[in-house]
C-alpha cells in the first residue's frame, strides 16, 4: 500500500480498469510500508514519475 499525506488532498481522477488515480493538493509525503522489498517498490516509482 502506498500512503500519500498532504493538504488539501483530493482524487481529480480514478481509472480503475487502468489502475491509476491523480490527486490534487500538495502532496508532502510518499511511502510504503517497511516490508516491501525495492524491486517492488522501483517499479511503483516510474510509474508514478513517467
């Protein structure tokens, strides 16, 4: 699970078929539970800064 914490935050939109989601606001924190391992997380990261 990722967990994003901001101001302001809202979902601009969700495309479940395509699994994406934009979000607005100010976004001031990114991170994901201390179990995953980086191969996983590697791959969440150049998908969301493509």
């Amino acid at each position: 699970n990722l967990v994003i914490k901001g101001q302001d935050l809202g979902v601009k939109n969700l495309d479940l078929d395509q699994t994406e989601v934009e979000i607005q606001g100010q976004i001031d924190l990114l991170t994901y539970p201390a179990n995953r391992s980086s191969d996983s997380s590697r791959g969440v990261w150049e998908k969301i800064f493509k």
